[in-house]
C-alpha cells in the first residue's frame, strides 16, 4: 500500500517524487511508501489547511456532527481493513488493532454527538442598558502530531474534537505507521468533508514541524509523542503563540497494597503492562509491593505472565514485535543495566529476533530487587518488562511513587477504602487506576501533569482544547 498526501480536497504525490519506506517490524519486510514531502508540499498542505477553516467553521454544529457521525459509521464497516494495515505495519496483536479501530471510532461518535452542545454563556450586567454574552468559538486551524503505537486513535481523540469544534485539521503521523493513517483519509474522502478541512502529510518529522509552527495561520498543536519533542514544539510555538495540548512521556507506577485483592492486582498488571507489548505511555513502568503481599504477587504474576504468547501480531498472540530496532535496544540496555546493579531475575530476560529476517522481540519479564539507580527506574521503558521493589508503609509507597518528573497514569490496588481515597489525593498524576489497569475511553480526560505535558483529551475537556472564548460587551 503506497500511502499519499491529503490536501485541497485530493490525494498529491510530493512535487519532487519524494517516497520512504514503511516496514513490517515482525519480519522487516517493506510493506508500502509514504511520500516524503518536500518544503512546497508542505506550504500547500498548511495553505490549504488555512483554507478550509473559512469554510469549515461557518457550517453548523448540527451539520458538523452530522458528518462526523457518518465518518464513524464508515470507520466501523472498515474495521477489519483498518486493523489488518495496522498489524502488518506496526505489528500489535490482531484482536489489539480491533480494539483500536473501535476505540478510535469511540471518539467520533462521542462528539458527533456532542458538537451540538457546544454552547457560551450570557452573564448578568453591571448597567441597565449593558448585554454581556460569552461566546465559544473554534480556535482555527489545527496541526496534529501522533505516535506510531496508537495508529489511528491518537488521530481521532484529537481530530474528531477539532473538527466537531469547528476546526479544520493537518494531520502527520508517525512515520513508523503512515499507511493506517492513509487509509483513514481515504475514508475522510469518502465521507466527503468539504474541500480542505481535513489534511493529511507525511515526511520528515523536523522539516514538517519546522515549518507548520512557523505559519502564523496554524493556530493549535496537538501533540502525542515524546517529552523532547513536546518541549521543542513548546519553544517553536512561542513566536506564533499557538495554544497547545501535549500528552508526552510516562512513567506509572503501580502499588500494591497487603490488602490488595491479588487477583486484581495481578490482572491490573497485565493490562496495564502488556497491551503493546509495553509500548504504552500509560503503561506500568515500576511495581511497588508491600512486604507482605510480595511473594504472593510474585509467584501470582509469573504463572500468568508465562501464559503469554509472543510471535506475527496474525497469530493467535498476546505480544508483537517491539517497533523498530532503537525501541529493542532500550529495552535490553534498561535490563542489563538492571541486572548489572543487582537486580533479581524472576522471569524471562532475553531479546530474541524470531522474525524471518529481523524481528526485534523481548521476553516478558520480570525483575525484582529493583534500585532507584537502575535506569529503568526513570526511564520511559516501552517494553514488556515488570520491574518490582518491595515497601514497607503507605507513606514510603507514596514518596516512591511520586519521585519522578513525569506524571501521566498511576495505579493501585487496596481493598481498603480509607486508604483507596488516601493514596488517589497523594498520587501526583493526571490519572489514577484505583484496583484496574484499565483507564482509558472517550468520555474521560486523558493528560498528565509535570513532564507528561499538558491539556486533556476525551469527553468534554478534550473538545475545551479546540475552542477559545469571546467576550462580547454590549451597550443598548
Ligand atoms: P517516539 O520516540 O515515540 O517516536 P517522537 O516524539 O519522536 O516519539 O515521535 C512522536 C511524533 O512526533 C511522530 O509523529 C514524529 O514524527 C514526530 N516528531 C519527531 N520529531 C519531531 C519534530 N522535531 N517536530 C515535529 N514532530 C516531530
């Protein structure tokens, strides 16, 4: 599948011929192209970008949502097409890239539904003659950044917003997972959004960047992906004053309390561990048990964990291909390094390529005895690997917790309700999992604090992100 731009209305090869690979990382074969814009193509993707707010934000709310919610209808028929192309070219589970496509549909009929409630305010004047209304209006048009390990929800839980919001949208995805984003505008196409509001590009993530931040008339930037790049787009946005949402890096922690239910504790961890194959911003990246539940937990997580299968995201699997060769060393130095400083090897330890040609694969593992100088301890992992420290107080558990810079998604496991409100008020992240690992969907405000960036995305927050406010005085 050979993937193109998307602008004014129509599908554009780039003006110099520019292609770049996309590859299969279960077995490196290449599985289709993306165009490789060049400087011009990119000017005509923002000036049609531009062009498209003008049309977009006079049509009604009612009329916005009336095609988002054919869009999501036409995501849900081209379900199973949707999730093939997002196996072969990222290489998640089957049964995850279904689960996917739904959730990324979850979003557009969420606010299809919801862009006719969009409404201001009319306050109370000092005068008797004075009117005040406040009105919300879309922010203009929007460029969008997403990862490659959530291929086509990272694009709706931001362009769906947007456009209900009356904004239009130029989309670049990664450019690991170009060709499930292509095939979502075709069927943008399809739906037969007005010429220009929807705009798709792919290339050289710094040429983009560079230039779309630079155009005075790209007013917002939603971003998923790193914490460096978030604080690089912050600096580039400083000129244009663009109003920004950033969901950057994570790094959870999980804890689990003596008066845990272990079975939940045990389930959480899988699932909030595993989906991906830990390529998760949400996922859990340290475990903190009590003293008293440790060897439990222990023995509880390793029999589960050695039901996972790995192996071709078409088989019947639970664990893919790690994404790309720079992901799979991260992992095996982390280990290393873990190992290297003392920690104890429960289970698993060893990368593997099983692909036919280079497939970078990784046991799931699990290592205990873990120091807060091993690397693995602060940073971002992206991969199958539970790292496990033993506490002995609330409090500890707590400040262990909450020592790090990030603070996206956090989790814990208690039966005790005093405690259960105790801990979710101490833990300083955007998001608490109380006794699940499961925390995500449309309805909620998805985002973090510190260095997990900034804005919410989902539910009503998530569409605040994509207007801004007027204030209308008026003197009778
Ligand atoms: P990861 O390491 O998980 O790939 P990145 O932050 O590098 O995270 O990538 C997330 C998204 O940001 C991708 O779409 C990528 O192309 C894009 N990106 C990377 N560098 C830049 C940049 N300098 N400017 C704008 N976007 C970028």
């Amino acid at each position: 599948m050979d993937s193109l731009n998307y602008y004014n209305g129509a599908f554009q090869t780039s003006l110099n011929g520019g292609t770049f690979p996309v590859v299969n990382p279960f077995d490196g074969a290449v599985v289709g192209s993306a165009v490789d814009s060049c400087p011009e193509d990119i000017q005509l993707a923002i000036d049609s970008t531009i062009a498209g707010f003008e049309v977009w934000k006079h049509h009604t709310a009612k009329e916005r949502g009336r095609l988002l919610y054919r869009l999501y209808e036409s995501v849900i028929e081209a379900s199973d097409e949707l999730a093939h192309i997002m196996t072969l070219e990222q290489g998640k589970p089957l049964k995850e890239s279904r689960i996917e496509v739904h959730y990324a549909a979850s979003f557009i009929k969420w606010y299809a539904e919801e862009a006719t409630r969009i409404s201001g305010d009319i306050l109370e004047p000092n005068h008797h003659n004075q009117r005040i209304a406040v009105l919300k209006e879309p922010v203009g048009p929007v460029f969008i950044i997403t990862p490659w390990n959530f291929p086509l929800a990272m694009i709706t839980r931001k362009l769906a917003p947007a456009l209900a919001a009356g904004c239009s949208v130029l989309v670049k995805p990664s450019e690991e997972t170009p060709l499930t984003a292509f095939k979502f505008f075709e069927i943008l196409h399809k739906v037969n959004f007005p010429p220009k509001v929807v705009n798709f590009i792919t290339g050289n993530p710094k040429l983009i960047g560079e230039t779309v931040m630079n155009s005075a008339g790209i007013r917002k930037v939603s971003f998923t992906g790193s914490t460096a790049v978030g604080q690089l787009l912050v600096v580039q946005s400083a000129k244009t004053m663009k109003k920004l949402s950033l969901e950057l890096g994570g790094h959870a922690p999980l804890i689990v309390f003596e008066d845990a239910d272990l079975s939940k504790a045990v389930q959480g961890t899988l699932d909030s561990k595993f989906r991906n194959c830990g390529q998760v911003c949400i996922a859990t990246n340290r475990v903190y048990v009590q003293a008293g539940i440790f060897d439990d937990y222990v023995m509880a997580l390793k029999k589960a964990v050695e039901n996972l299968k790995s192996g071709s995201g078409f088989e019947d699997v639970d664990l893919g291909p790690i994404i790309n060769q720079a992901g799979f060393d991260k992992i095996q130095n982390q280990v290393a390094d873990a190992l290297a400083k003392g920690a104890t090897l429960d289970y698993g330890g060893s990368g593997s390529s099983e692909g036919q040609n280079h497939g970078y694969f990784f046991q799931p593992t699990i290592l205990s005895q873990m120091k807060k100088e091993m690397r693995m301890m602060s940073e971002e992992t992206f991969g199958p690997i539970v790292p496990i420290t033993v506490f002995d107080t609330e409090e500890e558990a707590i400040a262990l917790a909450n020592d790090s810079p990030f603070g996206l998604a956090s989790y814990f496991f208690t039966e005790n309700l005093s405690r259960a409100y105790r801990v979710q008020g101490a833990l300083a992240y955007g998001m608490v999992g109380v006794n699940t690992g499961k925390i995500s969907s449309e309805q909620v405000p998805f985002g973090g604090v510190k260095l997990s960036g900034y804005g919410r995305e989902g539910g009503t927050y998530g569409l605040e992100e994509y207007l801004q406010t007027k204030y209308v005085c008026t003197t009778l």
